[in-house]
C-alpha cells in the first residue's frame, strides 16, 4: 500500500540532522510512496519541498513572536505558522507525519497538541533537546531526570539569554501530556535517556539506527581517491569531519593533542566548516556537503577519527565504515553502537587524548588489521545501518501506527 507522509525539519540538506531527514524522503519516495517536506530553511529545489512559512504574513507573526519570546528567554515557545499547519493541504492529505529537529528557530513546540491530535505522529529525536529545558547535548548534567534549572551550559546550542531551563522544562512538560507521539531514536544511548525522562517516558519508543546510502559510500581503490583529492600517495592520513570543526562537542581538539604525539605524525585531513588549526600537517577539504566527494574522502583516509564527546549516534561513523575505513572513537555515547572495540574500529577510553593516540597508532601500524576492520565494518552497515533497512523500519511502524488508528 503506497503511503502518504509528510516530513517536518528545521532544513532539507543544511547540516547532518536535515541531510538524513531528506535521504528519507527520498528513498520513501524511491519505493512508490508520496512523500513531502516543509521545512524552516529549504536548500534543495525538490518540487516536493517547501518552506513552512508559505505567507508574507506567516513570516511577519513569527518574526515578532521569535523576538518577543526570544527577549523573554522562552526559546521556541511560540511562532503562529506552527499552529497553521494543520490548515496545510500537505499536512491535512498526510497519512502520517514525521518530525525531525523541532529546535532552530521555525517551529513552536506548543503546537504538538493541535498536530499530533490531528495525524499519527512520529518525531525522531537526534539529540536530547526534547529531554532538556533547553540544550541539545547535557554533557555531564543531569538535571534533566528532575527538572533542570540552574544550567551550566546556557551556552551550549541553542544558547539561552538568561536561566529560563527549568520553567522551558515544565512547559515541555505540560504540552507533552497533552501530545500523542510515537517517538524514534537512532541508538541505544538516546534510547536509555530517553525511557529514563520524566518528560518523555509515556510514549511509546522504537530505535531505527540512522542509515546509510550503501551504493555512494562504498569501498574503492585508495590510491584513486587520494588522487582525486590531490592527496599523497604513500602517506598515513587520518581523517575527522564536523559539519563545524570548531564546536568543542566534536573533539577535535582532543584529537590534535593525540595527533601531535603520534611517531611518525600522519597527514590529518579535516572535512567541515569553521576555521582550521594552522599546524603543519593539516590539510582542509572545508565543509564537503557533496556525498561523493566525502565518500573518496573516507576512502583516502587509512583511518576516521570521531572523538565526539555527545553525540546521538553521529552520520559519519557509519559513512567511512561503509567505505571500509575503519574508525577511532571514545567508549561512551551513540557511537558504541557503531564502532565495536577491535571488531570495526578502536574504544578509546572516554575524554583520553592519551587512549586515543594508542588507538590511532595500533590502526595505522597494522595494514592487515585495517583491512580486516574496515570488511567487518563494511558487512556491519550492510546488516545493521543501510538506508534501504531503515525506511523499511520506517514504513513497517507508518503501516502499524495507521493499523492502530483504524481500530480506534
């Protein structure tokens, strides 16, 4: 049965979130199904793509509604074309609706109510936004288990003006209890969080790890792609990519300090925006938002270095074991799920410049330990993380949500 879904996010390629939210659509759309985007910030020129906010008077109200709640520290409280979706052809010919990332200045949490007692609901968390009054990552505060307030990062994305966290938290709260959501997350670690919140535990929760495009990331002769990067052919190259190198949550700066005790130092390529550091060595591709130009990227590296601090699962660690480049990561987060101590990469212990230098040192002394890595990794995102078996996932929980609702 051909499915009609609309999609909501706050973009359809500008960064990670929104790029996995658009190889959705188009791979339901790729299986005979209808599907549709309204998003705050569009970039693509899908016909099936539009802006939410269709309406020089929509983009009035909510520009002096952001500005109004924005003074008050009321991050994303209220904005009025949130509320006008329902009236939106898309939205009212929709089977089910899905939501990605609600934070980014387009969409008024408030209107879960209004929506989701309209259409079946599916909202895939990315981070602990959701969760928290305010932040997208808590790092190491938990004050989201009982009601934030008193934040230590007020200026972590998306940054507050003043400390309203625990007063968002409580009106997350109330309009939750008025919401029906069936809710998605991508790995175990979100999952754990997310069973565990107070704000969000009474709703059902299914884990679909993010996929990937398995034909585009795939493996293929190092020397050709280094060749088309311009890249040396006989040097060691340890890659890391952000969609900004310079937010701290990546690590990138734990990673040059494991890097700049490495004997002999290898080339360290940098993908992402942002300004890169100036130690000789480094080579910047800036922020690479082509899939086939990243692809040769991950196939030039010998090894992909993520020492993300927070993360829900991240895009690329999945994309460069794809490609049969094996990975470097810390021991804790959504990551784990990927990257398997000595079976598709290297745990490092979590925050240790020191354990991730011995992790990077054991990959690229050892070709043939690399090489048995990078096929096991290979054969894990084929099994587990392939973009085909997530929308089957997707759709399978679309056609139960529609079940349920024709029985009540």
């Amino acid at each position: 049965m051909a499915l009609n879904l609309l999609h909501i996010s706050d973009s359809d390629l500008g960064g990670g979130a929104a790029r996995a939210a658009f190889a959705i659509h188009g791979r339901l759309r790729s299986l005979g199904h209808d599907s549709r985007m309204l998003v705050g910030r569009r970039v693509s020129d899908d016909r099936d793509v539009r802006t939410l906010k269709r309406s020089v008077a929509w983009r009035a109200a909510d520009r002096a509604a952001g500005l109004l709640f924005d003074r008050l520290a009321l991050q994303y409280v209220f904005y009025p074309s949130s509320f006008g979706v329902r009236l939106d052809p898309w939205f009212r010919s929709a089977d089910v609706v899905q939501l990605y990332n609600l934070h980014g200045s387009y969409f008024s949490f408030s209107a879960l109510p209004l929506l989701t007692r309209a259409r079946p609901v599916v909202w895939l968390l990315q981070d602990q936004w959701a969760l928290t009054g305010h932040v997208a990552y808590s790092l190491e505060c938990e004050r989201w288990r009982d009601g934030c307030g008193s934040c230590p990062h007020l200026d972590g994305y998306p940054p507050l003006r003043r400390d309203t966290s625990a007063a968002l938290w409580r009106l997350k709260r109330l309009v939750y209890s008025q919401s029906r959501l069936t809710l998605v997350v991508p790995s175990r670690w979100l999952e754990q969080m997310t069973r565990a919140s107070p704000l969000l535990r009474r709703f059902p929760v299914h884990r679909i790890p993010r996929g990937v495009d398995t034909a585009t990331f795939s493996p293929g002769p190092q020397a050709d792609a280094r060749r088309r990067l311009d890249l040396p052919g006989d040097a060691p190259i340890v890659l890391f990519a952000a969609w900004d190198l310079n937010e701290q949550r990546k690590g990138l700066e734990l990673l040059l300090q494991a890097w700049r005790t490495l004997e002999p130092r290898p080339l360290l390529l940098l993908a992402g925006g942002g300004e890169p550091p100036r130690d000789a060595g480094i080579r910047s591709l800036g922020r690479v938002q082509d899939d086939a130009l990243l692809a040769d990227a991950y196939r030039a590296a010998d090894v992909f270095a993520v020492p993300t601090l927070a993360d829900a699962q991240t895009k690329t660690a999945p994309e460069a074991l794809a490609c049969a480049t094996p990975v470097v990561s810390f021991d804790r987060g959504g990551i784990v799920d990927v990257v398997r101590h000595l079976e598709t990469g290297y745990q490092a212990r979590f925050g240790d410049p020191g354990e991730l230098a011995r992790g990077l040192s054991l990959l690229l002394a050892d070709r043939e330990l690399r090489s048995r890595l990078g096929r096991a990794g290979r054969e894990l995102v084929e099994r587990e993380f392939s973009l085909a078996g997530e929308v089957d996932r997707y759709v399978g929980l679309y056609e139960r949500l529609l079940g349920q609702s024709s029985t009540t």
